[in-house]
C-alpha cells in the first residue's frame, strides 16, 4: 500500500507523546526542551498528518480526542522503532546500552525476572530494559517481526536462535490436608484419579500438563481454565483441584497459599528454559552474554533448577 500524504516526522510524534504523557503544554515542553509554540507547531502537524485533530485543548484543561486515544498506541509504537533504528544504526554504539526489549511467558516471568533484573542492572547500568509479559505464540511473533529483542520460552521455537538456561521438574500440587501431600515417586498415571486445573489455551504449561496425561494414558477431568499460576494455585488450596507446577514457582505460591506438594517418580516430567532472539541479529553477543547473567541470576538466588551449560561459542544456533 503506497502513503500519498505527509507523514508524521519523529519531531511531531515526540510532540504528541509530551503532550499525551503530561496533559500539560508548558511541562510537555520542557521536557522536550522547545519553546511552548514550537511544541504547539509540532503537534498541529503531526495532527495535520494523521487526519484530525489529537488534542482538546482549552484554558482550563488538556484531553486526548477519541482519534488521540487511539492512535497513541500505535503512535508509540512508530516512534520506538525509530528511536531504535537510530540507536542500531549508530556507529559508535556501546555494547550493552540503549533499549532491551525482553520478552517473558506468564509461567516464568514472576519467578525468575526480579532477581535477574537485579543481576542485569548491576552488570549493564547503561541498558534501558523493558518487559513484554505474554504468551508463547504472542512472545515468538514479537521476536521474529522485531518487537522483542529476546524472549524467556519453555517451548522450541523454530527459526530463533535458543540460548538455554536451564531445566526443571514439574510437581503436583495439592491443598494441605489432601491423602497425597507429601508423596513422593508418583506414576503420572496418578492424574487419572484427581480433578486438574490448567491454564487457558495459549500457555505452554498447559500443554505440558497435557502432555504428560496423555503419555500416561491419562484423560485428565479439567474442572476450570485459569489465565495465572497464582490463581490455579489458590483454587487448588481451597480445595478445588490439584494442578501442575514447575518447581521454579513453588517458593512463591506456596507462600501465597500453603499448598503441598507430591513428586513425580524419576524422571520426572519438566521443561527447559530458553532466551531467543533473531538469527543474524548484531547483537547476538550481547544476547549470549544475557543468558549467562541470567543463569548466574538464577544461581545466585538458588532456583531449584538445573543450569544447562552453554554452548562453546555463544550466540550460535541450535
């Protein structure tokens, strides 16, 4: 599709994000360091390039339109990328500054990033990171269009570059009182007689659970589908079910909940965690050296996981 019009330049656009983010002329300009009328130039063009007006602005009071509303997001979204191509392009760029977009899947970000923030932070003061909570499908089609720099996953994902972290069991949970807390060496088979909550469509945790019912020859009875680990882990303490975690999570919700645990016999069923990010991205390096801070996260602030070693040569495909 060809654009015969003007298009917003990044000036404009930075104009509508002041203006959006403070609701106020004179603190959106000098945050952008422009004069009041130079931002009032800026924004009326940026107006005049996207159709119509984008701000209701009168003596008392600053507001978005309905058009204002909702082109902000997408807005915002322009102009990151520019300021991204910018920062890419730049020659004298430093390793390991500007912006960090990482992914993480709901089942692993509550439970590994605040400490691997920390580590990141200390080690990187320069990078700018920011966090993209989604699911599987959501967090591999961010990466591969260039919404994500990287992204936590618990599933392969074909075409991305997979920097291994490491492994964990899975474990069933149980409220405290139920006959089978504190089992040990249990035949997944053991499914067949409980009612199992899992998560809704999307999580790969789901299908893992299933996953493992099915190659047990199990048909599990699933008595509700739930967007968070931590409210399937609530209804499994109030009684409702038994659920399936990865021992990564186990700390937090059984604080939360006072939930037992029963173990799988070995082997037991679990996943692996991985970092991925494009093939042939320039940063790849930068990348390998963030799967290994997150492993020394992980370590550090002893994760009941296994830390799978990396390869020989970081950044190369698997």
């Amino acid at each position: 599709m060809s654009i015969t019009g003007p298009l917003p330049t990044a000036a404009q656009l930075s104009a509508f994000r002041a203006v959006a983010e403070f609701l106020h002329f004179r603190s959106a300009a000098a945050e952008l360091g422009i004069s009041q009328s130079t931002l009032s130039a800026a924004l009326a063009g940026c107006e005049k390039a996207l159709g119509g007006r984008l701000v209701d602005r009168t003596t008392r009071n600053v507001a978005l339109t309905d058009r204002g509303e909702r082109l902000l997001p997408s807005a915002l979204r322009a102009l990151a990328a520019i300021e991204d191509l910018v920062e890419q392009a730049r020659p004298d760029r430093q390793p390991f500054t500007g912006r960090l977009r990482v992914g993480a899947i709901p089942t692993v970000a509550p439970y590994l990033l605040p400490a691997a923030m920390r580590e990141l932070r200390q080690r990187y003061p320069r990078l700018q990171i920011t966090i993209v909570e989604e699911r599987t499908a959501q967090l591999v089609e961010a990466v591969t269009e260039g919404h994500c720099d990287v992204a936590l996953l618990a599933t392969r994902a074909p075409g991305l570059v997979e920097e291994a972290l490491f492994e964990e069991d899975f474990v069933i949970v149980v409220p405290p009182d139920h006959p089978l807390a504190d089992a040990t060496e249990l035949h997944p088979s053991v499914l067949r007689e409980l009612d199992v909550l899992l998560l809704t469509e999307g999580h790969c945790l789901r299908e893992q659970t299933l996953d493992i019912c099915t190659e047990a020859g199990v048909k599990p009875r699933m008595v509700d589908q739930v967007a968070s680990l931590t409210t399937m882990a609530q209804l499994t303490a109030a009684g409702l079910g038994v659920t399936v975690l990865p021992e990564s999570a186990l700390a937090l919700e059984r604080a939360r909940s006072g939930l037992a645990i029963a173990r799988f016999a070995r082997p037991a069923p679990g996943r692996r965690i991985s970092l991925v990010y494009r093939r042939g991205d320039e940063r790849g390096d930068e990348h390998a050296a963030i799967a290994a801070a997150l492993r020394r996260a992980a370590r550090v602030h002893r994760l009941p996981v296994q830390l799978v070693r990396p390869d020989p040569e970081p950044g190369s495909a698997r």
